[in-house]
C-alpha cells in the first residue's frame, strides 16, 4: 500500500472514531410551569336575619360560588342573597351574636383567617350595639390559586344601626314622606314647585335632581322647615341629631382632620361639583355611617327662570341637617318660618381642606337627614 493510501485510511479511522466518540443531546427540560387557575368562594346571609348563612369555596367559576352558597344558606330556612365573593389564595370569616341574630352580622376577607376575622368581628360589633359577637364560621380557598381579589361585598348595602362611640346612628339618609302624626310632607317635582315651598317658607322634600330613582340610594332631600317641624320628622325611638350630637361624632372619630374620611362611603365623593369644580374625596367608611354624596337643593327663590340645575349645583356633595337652630330667639312657630330662622348643617369641605365641621344654613334649602337612637 502506497504512502499516501495509508495516510488516508488513518484520517478516516480518527474522523470515524470521533464522530462515535461524540454524546447526543440531552433534551432540555420542559421549565413552563401550568397556569395557576383561579379558585371561588362566596358567602350567603339571610340580611334581615343573620342566624341563616351559607359558605362556598375552591369553586371553578364565580356562578357556582356564588349559586353554592345561596343554596346552602336556604337549606337552613333562610331568604338568602350574596354578600360576599371573592377570587384566589385567602380566608373569608362571619360573626353573629347569640339569640336574635337580625342584622347583627359582620364578614371580613383577608389573606389569613385571623385577619378576616378581625374585620368580621368589628363589623359585627358595629351592627351589634357592642354585644358580643360570640358566633365564628370561616372558609378559605386553597393555597394554590391567584392572588386574592375581592369580588363583592355587600357590607355598605346592609341598613342596620351603627354604633359609634356612646351613639347609635343609622346609617341610610332618612326617607320618610309623612310626619308622625300621619300629615304627608309635600314634595317639590319640579324647581317651580320648589321655588314655590322656597317662597312660602313651607316643610317639603325633593329627591336629587327631582328623580325620585334617587330615594332609594341617597334618601330624601329636606328643608329645614320640615326638620324643625313640631308634628316630628324622624321615626319613633329616633331622633334628628343636634349641633352638639354631630360635634361629638366627629370628636369620637379623631377630629375634624380625620372623622371626615372615616364616615364618608368608598365611592362616590370623587365626583367634582358643577358650581366650582371640587370634591371632598372617597372614605373609608370605617366608621361604617357610609355617608354618600345626595346633593344639595339650592334655594333658588329669586330665580326668575328656575331650573333643575340652578336647584342642584351639586352633584358629588351632601350636607345633613341638624335640629339646631342658629338664632332661636327668632323662631317663632306661630307666625311661621322667617327667612334667616337659620339651621345648623354637617358638612365636608373640598379634599384641598379636608376638614368636616358644622354651619349656619338657610332653612329653605334642601339637605339629606340622619337620625340617632334616642
């Protein structure tokens, strides 16, 4: 065999045994990890009488959360709704108290069922009037679902006396449209009819913007005639509270600076009024009063052309009537209702103050109205 041929057959056997030599590929490992799938609870209540409830959790879908927990609540007896559903890893908690349960009740959500039970049990003891909330039940979803979200929570839609500090309040605007003796209190439909009850120093209501939809949100807007009025205004048992009553509210509630914040509800008060543009901001609702924005009906007596809007300049605002009269020396019920027979109102200024406090308002002019337990 010639030089060059062997030369050639040694190349061949080192490239042969190299390509023998070489290790295959190991297949890369599959890191995708599977999406994590959300998980549903919910909770049902009888809202006239908590002693009826029911749970639901680790649920695929909303509907069935949702469907699993009124039904459960109505195995039990009771007229059952949704009050709370939520999404993802977390513990939701209810509280009642022994005997008559009514609207006694308290839920919470949280990431831990301690943290969820600490909100139930304070908004138990809200409705409560401080009797214990001795009741405990509590669910949680699986640890391995989505971050935690809040779905729905009826808490602010349960109509049930509040108690803060020493006093109990309720916590809807009054909506009333008798006196207690029966005699009907008139209502203005229209800015005419209301510049009319304007000039003639007459009790009346209005709903925000003359809709009477509103009434079932926001309350009853009155003048302050009406609120003065000797045949009564708030319910048996309750009263308007005074100038003096609402100072001790916001006192309770951290001052002036603070209490605002802590009575005005979660949505709402971000709405700039029409007349200059401000708004006083979203609460917290803390205090559980859930004060919302029912507008304020101007008077607008002098105008000579009255209209929805010259009447409402205030769509994201409210004011509350006190029974105070600033300057009763000039209150005369036998001869009427003078002009400057002023009130006292609770207010809230624009977020750019953010203070709440009380002032002299002209009784013509239309306010929402809370009562306080007697």
């Amino acid at each position: 065999m010639s030089k060059q041929k062997i030369i050639l057959a040694l190349a061949l056997i080192l490239i042969t045994s190299a390509g023998f030599a070489q290790k295959k590929p190991t297949p890369k490992a599959n890191t995708t990890k599977a999406p994590v799938k959300a998980k549903y609870g919910a909770l049902a209540i009888d809202r006239n009488n908590g002693f009826y409830y029911g749970w639901s959790f680790d649920q695929a879908t909303l509907s069935e959360a949702e469907n699993r927990a009124v039904e459960e609540c109505k195995r039990k007896g009771g007229n059952c709704t949704v009050v709370l559903s939520y999404e993802g890893t977390g513990c939701a908690a209810y509280r009642t108290i022994d005997g008559k349960v009514g609207t006694a009740f308290g839920w919470g959500l949280a990431t831990t069922r301690e943290e969820a039970d600490a909100i139930a049990m304070r908004e138990c003891l809200k409705r409560s009037n401080g009797a214990p909330a001795q009741n405990f039940v509590w669910s949680c979803n699986s640890a391995n679902s989505t971050l935690l979200k809040e779905i729905y929570n009826a808490s602010d839609e349960i109509e049930a006396p509040v108690k803060v500090g020493n006093q109990i309040w309720s916590n809807r605007n009054l909506d009333v449209a008798t006196f207690n003796n029966g005699d009907p209190i008139p209502e203005a439909k229209t800015p005419i009819e209301w510049q009319q009850f304007c000039k003639n120093n007459t009790p009346a209501f209005t709903y925000l913007n003359f809709d009477a939809k509103n009434g079932k949100k926001y309350g009853k807007l009155y003048n302050f005639h009406a609120v003065v009025d000797p045949r009564g205004l708030a319910p048996k048992g309750w009263h308007v509270p005074s100038k003096q009553e609402y100072e001790t509210l916001i006192a309770v509630l951290g001052g002036k600076y603070e209490a605002g914040e802590k009575i005005r509800g979660k949505t709402g008060w971000d709405l700039p009024d029409k007349k200059y543009g401000e708004y006083a901001g979203n609460g917290t609702n803390e205090s559980g009063l859930n004060f919302l924005p029912g507008g304020r009906a101007w008077d607008n007596e002098y105008d000579k052309e009255p209209n929805a809007a010259s009447v409402f300049n205030y769509y994201g605002d409210g004011q509350w009537w006190t029974s105070t009269i600033d300057g009763a020396g000039r209150y005369n019920p036998n001869n009427g209702y003078g002009y400057y027979n002023n009130g006292f109102a609770f207010g809230f200024s624009s977020y750019k103050k953010n203070i709440t406090g009380l002032g002299s308002e002209s009784p013509q002019r239309g306010f929402s109205v809370r009562v306080v337990k007697d």
